[in-house]
C-alpha cells in the first residue's frame, strides 16, 4: 500500500496545473487517500492532495445521484458496472477485469464532468451563469 501511495503522489507531481474530478472523493476518496497516507508518515503529500483545486460531481446534487443516473440525465455513456460488482472482482481475483470497470469510472466521470461545465445555466435574474 505505501508503494501504491507514493507512486499515486509521484504521478499527480507529474502535473503542473490541474483540477481533481471525483464523484464523492471529497467524502470518501480524498480522505481515504489522507487516512492512509498518515498511517506511512506521508503527510506532506497528503497536504499537497488537500491543496488542490477539487471539483466533485457528486456536488452537483442536493441528494445522491448515482454516477451513472448522471451520465444518463447528461446523456454520456454510462458505467460498465456498480461498486459491488467491483468488489466481487477484487475478491475473485479478477484484477484486470477490475482495473477496465475502475479506468470506465474515470472515463464517465470526464465525461459528466465536460458535459456539466459545457452547460449554460440561467440565473433568475436571467442572467448566463
């Protein structure tokens, strides 16, 4: 696990200037990553992590909507799977299978992420916002 997370904090130090896009990390990922990190003593890049500029789609809502309800409502492909079905693989050894459900993931939530930003929202005084 300490080799996975410094090989987490050498990749985002490959970057310059970016914004995270999660959909719930800031409830759960971010502070998972955080948790484990302090556990190897690597709080200065766990600090880095907490710095960044944080975009989590599950913000976008005012109660929980599924990743994949979002991509249908945005009209994005959806996922592959579901969490459980994840777990499932993780637990039968399926690693690759599981790695392909975790890179679609990340490809939806780009793709819910463009989306919403390419929207215009108006404000009631009929403003673009």
């Amino acid at each position: 696990e300490k080799v996975m997370l410094q090989y987490f904090y050498e990749f985002l130090s490959c970057f310059k200037e970016f914004k995270l896009v999660t959909k719930n990390g800031k409830s759960f990922d971010v502070p998972f990553i955080v948790w484990r990190s302090a556990l190897y003593d690597m709080n200065d890049y766990a600090n880095q992590l907490l710095g960044l500029e944080h975009f989590d789609i599950h913000e976008i809502t005012k109660k929980w909507v599924g990743l994949d309800d979002m991509a249908k409502l945005l009209k994005v492909a959806g996922k592959s799977g579901n969490g459980l079905e994840a777990i499932s693989l993780f637990n039968q050894g399926k690693y690759q299978e599981l790695m392909d459900y975790c890179y679609n993931d990340v490809l939806v939530t780009e793709q819910v992420y463009k989306r919403y930003n390419s929207l215009q929202f108006i404000s009631a005084e009929g403003e673009i916002i």
